[in-house]
C-alpha cells in the first residue's frame, strides 16, 4: 500500500472515531451554529492593544468601524457611519453616524464614542497600540472632533490618501472603558480573564463565553442595527458561532471532515486527502489564488537585545542576510511543505495585492556558491565544515517559530538543512504562539524567527510594521541604531500617505519594495495558496482573497447538521 493510501486510511478511521464522539448530544446545537476553529486561545478582547490573530479572529465580530471594505468589490461602504462628505482641501471630513445604533448593553452609540476612541485611546501615548503607527501623518495626529450626537469631523495636518479605508478602525465604548483610561489601566483591560458580558461593542455578535484550551462562544446580537435589503430580515442569521481552540492543525482537518467543524483553511499538504471526498461529503473547496499574507524569516538587529553582541554583528550584515537568502531553498519548500498550492515571495506585497505589486525587486535565487561566496566577502570562513567569523566565532543562532503551525516548522526544518550546507548551525526552537508574540515585541529575547503577517491592498497599512517607530518593526527597535534606509523608508511611507496621485504612491511604494529586498530586515519564503473548504450547509458563502470565507458573516446562514458520508 502506498503511503499516500495508508494515510487516508487513516483519516478515514479516525473521522469515523470523530464523528462518532458526542454527535447526538450535539446535534440540536449544530443546526443553529457556524462551528470554526482557532489554533490558539486569544490573548484579550482588546482590538486596541491586540496583536496576534488569535485576538483579531475573535474581536472582527464583536466591533465595527465607522466604514468597511467590501470583501469582493474592496469599495469602501457605509458601517457605522451612513455617509461622509470632505472639504476641496481633502483635509476636513464629516462623517454622519448611523441612528439607533445600541452597544451590546443596550446603551446608544454617539459621537462621543468616536472621538473616545481616537482621542483618548489610539492617539493616547500612554498606550500601546500600533494603530498609532498607522493612523498618523508625520507622526501628528488626526484631530476629531463632535459636532453634534451624531456628527464627527476629522480635520487632517495633510492631505491622507489611505484615510477614508482606515476609517474601518473599531470603535470602542466610551461609557465602558472611560474610567480605565483616567485610571491608567486600559492596556490590562478587556483581557481574556474579564466577565464576557463587560466585553461590548456594536457588532453582529456578543461574547458568550471562553473557556482556555476549549473554545470561544459568540451569540448572535438581536439588537443588530443591520437589515436585509430585499427582505427587510434583521440580521445576522446565524443564532452562534462556536470557535473551537485546536492546536493541532491535523485534529481541526479530522474535524472537519467528521462535520463538526464548518470551515477549514485548507493547506497544500490537506488538499489530496480532502479532494476525494469533496462530494460524497458535502463540502466544497474553493482556490482563490495566492494569499495576501506572507511568510519570512527575520533576524533580531536592536542594540538593545539580550543576545551576544558578535552574533548582532552577523544579523545586521546585509550580505550576511543575503548569503541566507541564496541558502534557502524556496521551490522546495512549495514542493514539500505546500504540495505545489504555494508560489515563491521577494517582496512585502506580492501578486495578489494587485496595483501596488512591484515585480521588479530583487529575487534571490537557491545558489549555494553564491551565498558562500557574500559570506567569504565579509570574512567568514569554512574549516571542518563548520561556519566560523573572521574572529573565530562558529556560525550557530536558534530560529524561534510557533509550536501550533506545522507548516513553519516544516519550513524552518528546511532552512536548518538549507544553512547546514553553509556551516552554520542552526537550532529550531518551536514556541507557544502568545509566547513567540511576547518575545518579539516586549522581551526581545530572540535570535532569528519565522513568522507571518497578514497584508491587503494598501501599503499604508504596513506601517507599523516597516516605519522606524512602528510597534512591529521588531528586527530593530533601537533607535540609536536605525540605519539611513529604515529612515529612507520613513520617509516614504510619510509621503506615500499624504500623496493622493496613484501614480505617484505607486512610484514611492516600488521603491519601498526595492529597499526592502535589497537589505532583507525580512527574508521572504513563499506565498501560500489561499483555500477554504466549507461544509455546503454553509449559505450564502462567497469566499475572496481579500475578504476570506467569512466576509459576509451577517448574511450566512446554515442547514442542518448531516452526518458526513463515506464512512
């Protein structure tokens, strides 16, 4: 028997034991809920402070902003704002509030929660956010301000071309979460440890319940502000969604295929043992092309690091980084880690994200020689098959990953072997994902890290990742060691924003793109394949790359739970 039939076999067994478990208990449950899955347990129900996915998942169904790109068409629509109007300037906007608009305790949504949020919290230093980065114009603040109940004006220090889309930001209770901030504590608020009726917002769904390890619980919000518009139903359809915490990203596949999960983000590795299946099982799954996130590997350059000051020398060479960069085997890694469903990355943006996609950056191809070679330049040298620096020091660092993605894992046992063929030694070190977070971005105790980031369609919103100040510009966050480029790139992503010709934002973005994969602070692998699978009791599903499966999450709707066949 072949290895690919044994493990189907397998699976098929194992989904028979899954599917088996329970089911009757959970049956009346399933016909009203979206079962999904989370591979870690968030680290709060603050989206001001929030970092990770394992946050964001959760919290993208709990608030709203005063707009909302639309997940097909990307055109900015109405959300908690109706409609806005700018001056000619393009520096003064007005934006009018949506009427009878209850936060989830019953209290009426104002402008006073508006200017809340953006006042005392994004633009509050004492806080810890990167939507800062983000939503500031050479480092000023927008000014915001109530012109009645249901009015709010913006007024600009420049002319901000990616302004009306960032306006998707959550808006948080003024009535809830005044009182932290006077005291000083609103970056401990709303964490994972707080009684779910005080987490409020304004959007489709409540937070039940979170169990650690278990599960996260949404119920449906029967105060929705939002309607059909042909049937005038009051939405969302969906009574609950339940996201079960599953690490394990092969115990998620088993569940869904067993029914009791109903959508799955389907890897390369997933999709020949899922294909056969698609219809006597009853679900579908859908290839939207190559996902807007990216995959890299990072190398920790801060003077302010806890690692040995020689090995901070070796990551901020940038032939170094470039000798790296040659080592890595990228078309094995779509071979063996995605199974084809992956293509290689150069870049922060890659085909997917349309307009501002730069194909011309420079690409680094698998070239063993010449990446001994720049290493040899800067006097590195082989002896015993051993990587050792001109002064001595043999090459060896450890690559942090998350313990919950198997994929990374995968990738980094190849660039371990890839950087072996080198002399260097490397050491693969999986950790917890709140863990890896915390370490890159408060600790610093790390060497080298492989990691992702999620992307979209605006550079802008890669800010706070790649200006100098920003929270997650976490290869170097001394300040005393910026270097001219990082400054360079500063100074692009300052006046890419205030510069509302596309032609010209193109123009600075590519040269943002070029700068990046000259001196490679991230070191891209490839661009897996966006796929989703859902179980086709799952309505109105319209899956996109930029917006997911779950885009339209108040308009679904599910069918009854069938016990999956082929068993």
């Amino acid at each position: 028997m072949s290895r690919k039939a044994a493990l189907l076999q397998v699976l098929s067994l194992l989904v028979c034991l899954c599917g088996c478990t329970g089911q009757d208990r959970h049956v009346s449950v399933r016909d009203a809920t979206l079962s999904l899955s989370i591979s870690g347990d968030p680290k709060s129900f603050n989206p001001i402070v929030a970092k990770e996915t394992s946050t964001t998942a959760i919290t993208g169904y709990i608030f709203e902003g005063l707009v909302q790109t639309d997940g097909e068409s990307l055109e900015v629509k109405p959300c908690l704002a109706t409609r806005w109007e700018s001056d000619e300037s393009g520096k003064v906007w007005r934006f009018f509030l949506r009427k009878n608009v209850k936060w989830h305790d019953g209290e009426e949504f104002t402008s006073d929660d508006v200017v809340f949020t953006y006042n005392r919290l994004i633009y509050n230093e004492r806080i810890a956010t990167s939507s800062r980065d983000v939503l500031s114009i050479d480092g000023k603040p927008l000014q915001v301000s109530r012109l009645d109940d249901y009015t709010v004006e913006f007024r600009l220090p420049e002319r901000f071309a990616p302004f009306l889309r960032l306006m998707g930001h959550e808006i948080l209770p003024e009535h809830r979460l005044s009182g932290t901030v006077d005291k000083g504590t609103f970056g401990s608020s709303w964490g994972v440890n707080e009684s779910p009726g005080n987490i409020v917002g304004t959007g489709p769904f409540v937070l039940r319940e979170y169990r650690p390890a278990e599960w996260v619980i949404l119920d449906r919000n029967n105060s929705y502000w939002k309607v059909d518009q042909k049937t005038g139903e009051r939405l969302p359809r969906l009574k609950r969604i339940v996201f079960s915490i599953i690490a394990d990203t092969n115990m998620a596949l088993l569940k869904f295929r067993a029914g009791e999960i109903d959508v799955f983000s389907v890897r390369g590795q997933d999709y020949p043992l899922l294909k056969p299946y698609e219809e006597k099982q009853g679900f579908t799954i859908y290839q939207l092309g190559p996902s807007l996130g990216s995959e890299f590997i990072s190398f920790n350059q801060s003077l302010g690091a806890g690692i040995k000051g020689y090995r901070r020398e070796w990551f901020r060479n940038k032939n170094f980084r470039k000798a790296v960069a040659h080592a890595i085997d990228k078309e094995a890694i779509v071979r063996n880690v995605y199974g084809g469903f992956a293509s290689r990355q150069d870049g922060p943006m890659n085909v997917s994200c349309g307009f501002f996609n730069n194909p011309d950056v420079e690409k680094y191809d698998y070239d063993l020689e010449r990446a001994k070679k720049l290493l040899q330049s800067e006097g590195f040298r082989l002896r015993d098959s051993f990587l050792y620096d001109a002064m001595g020091n043999p090459v060896e660092f450890s690559i942090i990953t998350n313990s919950n993605n198997f994929e990374r894992i995968q990738i980094g046992n190849i660039i371990q072997d890839d950087l072996k063929k080198t002399g260097m030694k490397v050491n693969l070190l999986p950790v917890e994902f709140n863990t890896l977070v915390t370490r890159l971005t408060s600790t610093m105790d790390w060497e080298c890290v492989i990691i992702g980031l999620t992307g979209g369609i605006e550079p802008h919103n890669g800010k706070n990742v790649w200006h100098s100040r920003g929270q997650l510009h976490v290869w170097n966050n001394s300040p005393e060691s910026r270097e001219a480029w990082e400054k360079k790139v500063d100074r692009i992503f300052e006046e890419g924003a205030k510069t509302t010709v596309e032609k010209r934002r193109k123009k600075l973005y590519d040269e943002w793109q070029e700068i990046a994969s000259d001196q490679l602070p991230l070191i891209y692998t490839v661009s897996p394949f966006s796929m989703v699978a859902v179980n086709d009791r799952v309505v109105n599903i319209r899956p996109s790359v930029y917006g997911g499966a779950l885009h339209n999450i108040e308009e679904l709707s599910v069918g009854p739970a069938s016990s999956p066949g082929g068993h």
